[in-house]
C-alpha cells in the first residue's frame, strides 16, 4: 500500500493506492486516525485501491467511529470497484458517507 496525504481547503485529504490488507492495514489505521485527530475534516481517496480486506475496512470503520465521536467529518471519495464490493457487501455504504470524487466531497 502506498499513500499520500495532503491539505485542500481546511480538509485533510488521504490517498491510498495499492493493496489494504492485513500487512499494511495497521499503517492505514494508524495514518487515518492520526489525520482524524487534528480535528479537520478527512477525505479517504480511494480510487487506487486495488484491494481491501476486512482488517482494511476495520481501519475504515475505527476512523470514522474516531471522528463521529469527535464531531470531525469523515467521508470515502471516489472509491474504485474492487473496494467498493467490499464496502457494500458489509453494508457499510449504509453507514459510511461516500462521494463520487472529492469535487462532489468539498
């Protein structure tokens, strides 16, 4: 997994591109709710992603229980389709807020 991080606006902006699985879903983790705890609202790109796991989509689901809990946005923007199967197959497109791409997001 690769990925990147950047400011757009007041927003934190986080890319991953590659694989999330169980050997690089702790650095996921790690990196989103570090991104979530300076407070600004959080953008997980995940056009790049080629893969996720469940242990990928618990980061997911930590970091935005991390922001709901702390009144931050967090949101998935232009998620590819091989995530986007996981993500609907345990129904988290019902709890998870997704945007088509980051335009559509800020």
């Amino acid at each position: 997994m690769e990925h990147s991080i950047r400011e757009d606006q007041g927003n934190t902006i986080v890319e991953f591109r590659g694989e999330v699985d169980l050997e690089s879903s702790p650095k996921a983790r790690t990196i989103l709710l570090d991104c979530v705890g300076e407070g600004k609202p959080v953008f997980v790109d995940m056009s790049g992603v080629t893969y996720i796991d469940s242990s990928g989509v618990a980061s997911l689901v930590e970091s935005f229980q991390s922001a709901r809990a702390s009144g931050t946005e967090f949101a998935l923007v232009s998620v590819s389709e091989e995530a986007m199967r996981v993500i609907q197959l345990a129904r988290l497109d019902k709890i998870f807020t997704i945007h088509a791409s980051l335009g559509d997001a800020t």
